[in-house]
C-alpha cells in the first residue's frame, strides 16, 4: 500500500530544508564537476599511465554505466526511499573516485570510472526527486535555478581545476577532492534526510526488466560512441551492436507489458504530460549538450582560437542557461500559463541559431559571444518548466521513477545527437571515420574543405533539434501547479 503524505515536509523548519537543498547542491556538483574536470587532465593521465589508445574509455565507461542506471535509482528510491538511495549512490561514488585516484593503470582507471558512474547515475535524478519530495510544485521552479547554477560552476570551475591539477599536482586530485565533498554530501544527507516525507511502497525489483535495459542503453550507447570514430557506420561492429540494442529494447517493451511490475511503469509513460515533457528536455537539452561538445571545435578549426581561447568563448553559453532557468523557475509561481516562458525563450533560441546558421563564417566573435548568451538563456528556461510539470503529474510514489526516467531519456537524446553532429562532421568533411578531430583543420586544409560549410549544416541540425523541442513544449499539457506538498500528494492519489 501506498504511504499517506506524512506531513513531514510541514514540520522541517527553513534552515532544515536550506541545509538539505546545500547537501543535495554538493551531490550535483559531484555528479556535474565530475564531467567537467575531467577533460583537461586526460592527456596527462594517458601519458603517466602510458595508454593513449584507451583514453577515450575513461569518459565513455562512466557514461555507459552512470546512464544505464539511472531509472534504477528512480524506481529504488520509490520503492525503499530517497535518503538510502541516495546514500548508496554517494558512497559508491565516493569508492569509484578512490579506486580511480589510485588506479595503477589505464585498465584499472577505466574500470574504477565504470564504477564511478554506478554512483554518479543517480545523484541528479534524486537531487531533482528529493526537492519534488520538499517543496510543491509551484514552488519548486525556483530551487531548479540553484541546480542550474552548480552546474555552470561546474563548468567554468571544471577546466581549470583539471588542468591545474594536472599541471601542477597530480592527477589524481582530481578524483581526491571527490572525498571532502562526498563526505559532506553523506553527513547532510544522513542526518538531513530523516525528516523527508515519504511515500514509497514495497516494491519488487524487477531484474530481468533491469538487465535488459542496461544492456540494451550499453549496446546503443557503444554503437553511439564508436560510430563514425572508432568504427565506419556501416561496419559489422556497429551493425551488429545496433541490431544488438534493437532487439533488446523489443525484449524490454515486452517485459514492460508482462512483468507483474514493471521497472517502468506504464502509466508513467502512457502520462501525457511526462511523455511530452520528456521528449522536449530530450531533443532542447540534447541539443544543448551537442553544441557544447562542437562549438569548441567550430572556435578552433573554423575561426582559429586556440583551446584556452575556446574555452573562455563558451562560457556565455553557461551563464546564459543559468539566466533563463532563473528566470523561468522565478515565473513558474507566478503565472498559470508557466509554458509560455519556455515556449517564447525557444522562440529565441531559434532566432540564434538562424543567425548562426546565416552568419557563422563571418560573425565577429564578440558578436556571436552575444548571440550564444541569448541563445542558451532561452534553453535554460526549459529544464524548470518540464522537470516540475512531470513531476506534477504523477503520483507521489512515482516521483523517483519519472524523474529518473526523464533524465535517462535526456542523456540518451545527448548522446544521440552528439553522434549526429560528428557524423556530420565526418561526412561532410570527406576525410574518413578514422579522422581525428585533432587532425581535423590540417587535413581539411590540405584537401581544401570548406570546414565553414560544414558546420553550416551542425547548425541546421541544431536548429532543427531546438524546434522539435519546442513543438513538443508546446504540445505539453499545462496542468495547474499544486501549491502544498502535502495537498499534492493528496490530490495526486485522488487523481
């Protein structure tokens, strides 16, 4: 049977929950810093432990996993409760950044970042479920803007860090000074936690249904990742782990419509309002996340910025996402038709990307720093609004599940068109699945591409990826946003 609201949430005082959303901000910033500080020292630790070749596996590894297990996290913590699923992801966390700073070679780092990200899978998904848990839904807009703000710290701060460790100390700090901070996350969310509103249920784990969508994530993802890279799209490799993820996705919709209860629930995603709000975090956030991974490359093979240069061209990226989910958590109390914000920040977003489209061979870089402020700000204003809109819409003791189902379909959407864009790039360029971005510009040059024409068309892609989203936001149902966590809890039951 389902728990009735508790009334707990009444009963912590503001700096009770304060120091709750500041535990939960220091498990993001585990989960984000991680992703970011990383990127700076790779070249180091590939040289210290004396493997370049499988480099590429220290990021690929963490994502394989910390994206295949983060519907798990959802359903466990709706089935045993948030504050000891989140524990178990701190710690296992805290274990894979140990066995990752002591990792004697690159096997055992690829190993340990595998582990890492068993950990890290979860830690935004319950950060995101927890506050749902706290505060109501009309409110909740504004704590998704403290969210946003750990991961642009994460990405300003995450370079830098990485590179000054490795520089100057060792790599290893790298994944050390997870310690300190998972520490603190685990003090504040264990003591912090026991006053949470509960409303999970027992629950059986379904571990057929578990197992077949973590191998069917992994096969998509490698194919995803070594596609138009490591191997041609149409080798037997890829091929064969494509057909691979197909037939085990069939086998995890058949397990859905049969398993007495299934890892995902069907009325989580017959939900009109989580099916909708999913698919537009998936292809805005997506192409967001795309479009951080290439603008670099644009920065240096098209306009010829250096890498630190390219670096510090992006940061109007960061700040501007952080501006509209502000500003969209702020409206989302505020009015009634809190879809209008995204709808119109995308709309914006859109006139960007035109003008990216149109003008990316000539744009001075001041003024394309601008067009990328406005650009991100309206994609910030996104993640609020579908984040609290799914989370409305479901049933208490479905808030882990849907959350986490929304963030694993998100991270997915990013990998898909992150492979979209460098197949693009690939192809259009002519020079072969084999050719490294490194090598790209040299060898664009000496066949005479034209590297402005090709980003053209990731541009065109982008804007495309921008518009589904904002078809699909604007197709959402604007349910009205309940104004008590308990009176929530109440009439989602009635519902």
């Amino acid at each position: 049977m389902t728990r009735p609201p508790s009334g707990a949430a009444a009963t912590l005082s503001q700096a009770e929950i304060r120091s709750i959303i500041l535990g939960l901000m220091i498990s993001l910033l585990l989960a984000a810093l991680d992703q970011t500080i990383i990127a700076t020292a790779l070249p180091t630790m590939g040289r210290d432990l004396g493997d370049v070749e499988h480099l590429p596996w220290v990021v690929t590894s963490y994502l394989l996993t910390a994206t295949a297990v983060t519907p798990l996290y959802g359903k466990f913590s709706d089935s045993h409760g948030r504050r000891i699923t989140l524990l178990i992801g701190i710690v296992v966390f805290i274990l894979g950044s140990v066995a990752c700073a002591l990792a004697p070679s690159m096997l055992a780092l690829v190993a340990a970042r595998a582990l890492q990200g068993l950990g890290g899978g979860g830690l935004i998904a319950l950060a995101q479920t927890i506050v749902a848990d706290l505060v109501p839904p009309k409110e909740r807009g504004r704590y998704q803007m403290y969210f946003a703000s750990v991961f642009m710290t994460a990405s300003l701060a995450g370079p830098v860090l990485g590179g000054v460790f490795a520089e100057h100390l060792h790599w290893s700090m790298i994944f050390w000074i997870n310690l300190p901070l998972g520490l603190v996350a685990f003090v504040i969310a264990y003591h912090g936690l026991k006053k949470l509103p509960r409303h999970d249920r027992p629950h059986r784990l379904d571990l057929l249904g578990a197992g077949l969508l973590v191998t069917a994530t992994v096969s998509l993802l490698l194919a995803l990742s070594w596609g138009g890279l490591r191997f041609a799209w149409s080798s037997v490799e890829i091929l064969s782990l494509v057909a691979a993820s197909i037939v085990l996705w069939l086998l995890f919709a058949l397990r859905m419509k049969h398993a007495p209860e299934p890892l995902i629930p069907a009325d989580v995603l017959k939900n009109p309002v989580v099916r909708m709000g999913t698919l537009s975090a998936c292809f805005g956030m997506g192409t967001y996340i795309g479009l951080t991974i290439y603008l670099p490359v644009y920065f240096e093979v098209v306009r010829g910025l250096s890498a630190s240069q390219s670096g510090l061209a992006l940061i109007p990226l960061g700040v501007g996402t952080v501006f509209g989910a502000t500003l969209s958590g702020r409206t989302m109390a505020r009015f009634a038709h809190y879809k209008r914000v995204p709808i119109i920040g995308l709309t914006i977003t859109l006139v960007g990307t035109a003008i990216l489209i149109v003008f990316g061979k000539t744009i001075p870089i001041a003024v394309m720093e601008g067009v990328l402020l406005f650009l991100s700000a309206g994609v910030g204003t996104l993640l609020p609004v579908t984040t609290v809109a799914i989370q409305n819409a479901v049933l208490p003791h479905q808030l882990g599940t849907a959350t986490g189902t929304a963030n694993f379909f998100r991270s997915l959407g990013g990998a898909f068109i992150v492979a979209l864009f460098g197949t693009i790039v690939l192809s259009g360029t002519g020079l072969g699945g084999a050719m490294s971005f490194e090598n790209l510009a040299a060898a664009a040059a000496k066949s005479g591409v034209d590297l402005g024409g090709v980003f053209q068309m990731v541009f065109i892609a982008t804007g495309i990826g921008f518009a589904v989203a904002l078809a699909f936001i604007a197709l959402m149902e604007e349910r009205p946003l309940r104004g008590s966590a308990v009176k929530a809890a109440e009439a989602a039951i009635a519902d």
